[in-house]
C-alpha cells in the first residue's frame, strides 16, 4: 500500500542490473474488436525513486519487429505524477503490449491506476507525457 500511487500497483525494483526489468501485459489482439488505425491510449499514476542516470519507461509495444510506437521516459524522482501517451496502431499489426520497464541502476519505480482505452475514429495529439507530480 502506498497512499501516494492508491489502489492496486506494480512495483519495480531493480539491483543494478545491466538491463531494463519489465512487467509485459499483452493487450493487443487484432480482430472483432480492434483493428489496424485504431488508437489505443494508456495512463497511470507512478512514483519513482531512481538512481542518477537512471529512468523509467511506460511503453506500448506492437508485435511488429517489436517496435516501440510510442514510450513515456521519466528521467527524474516523481511522487504521484500522473503519464498518459497514446498512439495508433500500425498497419501489419497482430496483436501486442503494455510495457513497464526500470533502466539499470538501484531504484524503483510504482505505476498504479493504469488504464488501457481503445477504440476508432477519436481525435489525438498523439502526445507522451508526465504531467502533475512533485
């Protein structure tokens, strides 16, 4: 329980690995409900502590040549800061992911009240961004 990210969250921590930790959640399946051209958007609440030079990363990964369309990087300590990024999806895409990812290095990173939308024909700034937060 952390009264700075309520609710249920993920918790990263990392131990100065040379390589991001992730959590993947696969939310993308192309068919009935979605399709190539449709937008998906994600938010969440984070709060990092993070080792110098170190980030955080909220991605939304297509299955295709496993590109990162569109990443949330946080290069600094947040305390309830509030992401949203957006993107669409690509032509030649089956399906994909949600990623949350800490760099290398000895800090952690808490996203909690994450929220996935979908759907077509809305209209987009296709922004990233941290907003809020101290």
């Amino acid at each position: 329980m952390d009264a700075n990210v309520p609710r249920k969250l993920f918790r990263i921590d990392a131990a100065a690995t040379t390589a991001e930790t992730i959590i993947r959640q696969d939310v993308l399946a192309i068919g009935a409900n979605l399709a190539v051209g449709d937008k998906i958007a994600v938010t969440a609440t984070i709060s990092t502590s993070l080792a110098a030079g170190q980030t955080a990363l909220a991605r939304i990964v297509s299955d295709r040549a496993n590109s990162y369309n569109a990443t949330v990087t946080i290069t600094s300590n947040v305390t309830r800061g509030k992401i949203y990024f957006e993107d669409t999806i690509p032509p030649g895409c089956t399906g994909g992911s949600i990623r949350l990812a800490l760099g290398a290095g000895t800090g952690w990173a808490k996203f909690g009240q994450i929220g996935v939308t979908t759907g077509r024909n809305w209209r987009s700034s296709s922004s990233q961004q941290l907003v809020g937060g101290t």
